[in-house]
C-alpha cells in the first residue's frame, strides 16, 4: 500500500523536537496566545516576508475572517472558484456574501484570470482567488484587475505555503493571505490551525480583535467575534516544523519531476504544468485521465492511494443550489473535475515507491481504456 500521504514519516523527522516543546508547554501552564503564539508569528512572517502574521484556528476561519475585516457581508459578491474545497466558498456564505464563480484555465487548475472582468458587477468586493494544489495564481494579472475595479483581494494559499510567483510569496500580493496548518497540508500541524497575513496594520487590529471575541483590549468588546486562537501546543509544533517547510518543498518538487519523466511517454496521462515564473509546491501531484472512475477505483485495488481533489464542482454542490446553476456552467471546471487525479505525494516518498505509482497507473489507464473500448 502506498498511501496519498504518509504523515508518521514525516513526524519520526522531528519526533524529539517536537516532543520535547510540547511537553515544555504542558508544564508551563500557558496554553492560550502564549510565547509560541508570539514567535510563530514573527517567524512565520519572515518566511513569508510580511509584516503581519495572526495565528487563528483554521484555515477556513482565516478565510472567514479576512472577509470580516474588509467589511465584506450581506450583499456583497465575491469573485472565486468552484474548483477548491469547499471552505472557499464557505467562508463566503458565512458573513452572508455571495460566491461568483469564474472557471478555471484548464491547464493550470487556477482561475483563469481573463474570464474574471466579465463577472465584476457593481456589488464586487473582492477577487479571492486559490494557489490550488500548490500551483501560483496568475498574480500580476489578477491584482492589475483589482486595481483597475477597485477590489480587495483574498488569496486562499491553504495548500500552497512557499509557493511563489515571479519571487514573491504567495498570500503576499492581495489584501490578506490565509493559510491552513490542517495536518496534510505542506505544513500541517497536529491538530486543526491557521493564519492571516497582511502588511496593513489595521487589518491586522481587526483580525486579532476578531479571533478573539471583537475585542482587542480584556473583556471590552466592540463587535461580534469568534473565539478562533492557535493553542500553544499547536504553535510550538509548527516552530519545530517551518524550518523544515523549504526542503519538504523542494523534495516535493524533486518527486514532481520524477513523476513527470516517469510519465514521459504516457500518451494518455497529461501531468501538471507549471507555469514560468512560478514556485508550485506541489501540495499535490495531480494527472488528468480518460476514465477516470475506472482507473481510480483499479488503483484503490491495487494499493496506490490516489484521490479525487475533489469530485464536485462547488457550483453544482447541494449547499450552493440555492445559486441556480446547471451543468455546463463552468466547463474546464466541470471537465477537469472528471478527469483529475492526485497521485501519493509527500516528501518522503522513496524513487522506488514512484515507479510502482507510475507503473500501475500506466497500466490501469491501459487497461481501462481497452475495457472501455
Ligand atoms: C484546507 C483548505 C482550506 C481550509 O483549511 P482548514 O484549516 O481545514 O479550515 C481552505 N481552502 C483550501 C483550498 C484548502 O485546501
């Protein structure tokens, strides 16, 4: 069995650091916003190169609460896509703004900049494009047409922590950049967690009263807010592991690479592209197939772990159906959604391990094909 992720090898890399800090908090007795909370975030915004970074829950509350601090609610439309996890779009729904959906480049699996103008209406507030798979958006594209119309951006770069575009982080271009520490993703914590980046103080202000019941002062609270913070434990395990964040990244793209050469002269299997200028991080491997069902369900058979990022569009899932929108609504996103498959990808998977993947998948697209046929 070759899983999608295996997470306790990564874990025997920083087993005595980590235990060691966790155990260090559970003594100390500070579990809430402590010392940990404080540095991660100085720590984490030099990684990013940003000025602010604000440790919260998840995420999704990352999300949710980018969207609260740039007033953005009832009424309000927010341009996105249907091809991403469903928090995406969540978050919209929960300040009670209204998703808008532009489809994706096919290739690239991101929001293809070019369609997006056509969907601005008077009640835009905000572009929030996602770095999905760890793939960089087209940022000087979507942040020229933000200027043009006057809108925030929010970049979802949940899957994509590293990744750049011409040299600059992702999470940095837009307003507000949010992150997930959701265990799977590049860097996962052990637990749920999140953050918020910004170089807008304000901003900033507003997220870390927001996570914290509306209030940035002890008990005096001027609005609605959430209770969203990091627990310390959680806050020392990501210091152990951000170190590590940049040569997971590279492996991760190292095995991307092999993959793409292992599947050289697979005629029917289309790897990922990366675009130029960019840093994809690989949060996935993902290849788009004929037969998709097929072949996934023979790999399963065969103990390669591949999965279905994701198998609904957003647009034609129940919570959304209150939008309206059919099939043939979104066609890349529709397409892909039928054809992509994410392969095992982790950083320490061995070269052996990918050859069976690559070797089984080749022979189920084969095999699939001729049945099918
Ligand atoms: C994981 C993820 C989220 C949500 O993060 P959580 O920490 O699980 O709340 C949002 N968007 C995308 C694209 C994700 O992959």
């Amino acid at each position: 069995m070759i899983p999608i992720i295996d997470s306790k090898r990564q874990y025997a890399q920083i087993a005595e650091e980590a235990e060691k800090e966790v155990l260090d908090v559970m003594r100390s007795g500070q579990y809430i916003l402590g010392r940990h909370n404080k540095a991660f975030e100085e720590e984490i915004s030099n990684f990013l190169n940003v000025k602010y970074a604000v440790c919260l829950n998840s995420g999704t509350d990352a999300l949710h609460l980018a969207l609260r601090a740039l007033n953005i609610g009832e009424g309000d439309e927010v341009i996105t896509v249907a091809f991403t996890f469903v928090a995406t779009t969540e978050a919209i729904g929960i300040v009670g703004a209204t998703p808008v959906f532009v489809d994706i480049d096919e290739n690239t699996f991101n929001i293809d900049a070019n369609k997006i103008e056509e969907k601005i209406t008077p009640r835009t507030k905000a572009i929030l494009p996602v770095h999905l798979y760890g793939q960089p958006c087209e940022m000087d594209k979507i942040m020229e047409i933000a200027r043009k119309h006057n809108l925030y951006v929010i970049e979802d770069c949940c899957q994509a922590i590293g990744a750049s575009y011409k040299g600059q982080k992702v999470g940095t271009f837009g307003d507000i950049g949010c992150y997930s520490f959701y265990p799977t993703k590049n860097l996962g914590t052990m637990g749920d967690g999140g953050l918020a980046i910004t170089n807008n103080e304000n901003l900033k202000n507003r997220i870390i009263a927001l996570r914290n019941h509306g209030g940035a002062i002890r008990y005096h609270h001027d609005e609605i807010g959430v209770n969203s913070r990091l627990d310390e434990i959680q806050a020392a395990i990501l210091r152990v592991k951000l170190p590590y964040v940049n040569e997971w990244n590279k492996l991760r793209r190292e095995h991307a690479a092999y993959y793409n050469e292992l599947f050289r002269n697979a005629e029917d299997i289309k790897t990922p592209v990366e675009l130029d200028n960019s840093y994809c991080v690989y949060h996935q491997y993902t290849i788009k197939v004929q037969n998709r069902d097929e072949v996934h369900k023979m790999l399963q058979e065969r103990g390669i772990g591949a999965m279905i990022y994701y198998p609904i569009p957003l647009h034609l899932q129940k919570v959304h159906s209150y939008l309206g929108f059919t099939e043939g609504y979104l066609p890349n996103t529709e397409k892909n959604t039928k054809m992509v498959m994410s392969l095992p990808m982790f950083a320490e998977i061995t070269k052996e391990e990918q050859q069976t993947v690559a070797k089984t998948v080749i022979d189920c697209v084969k095999e699939a094909n001729l049945a099918i046929v």
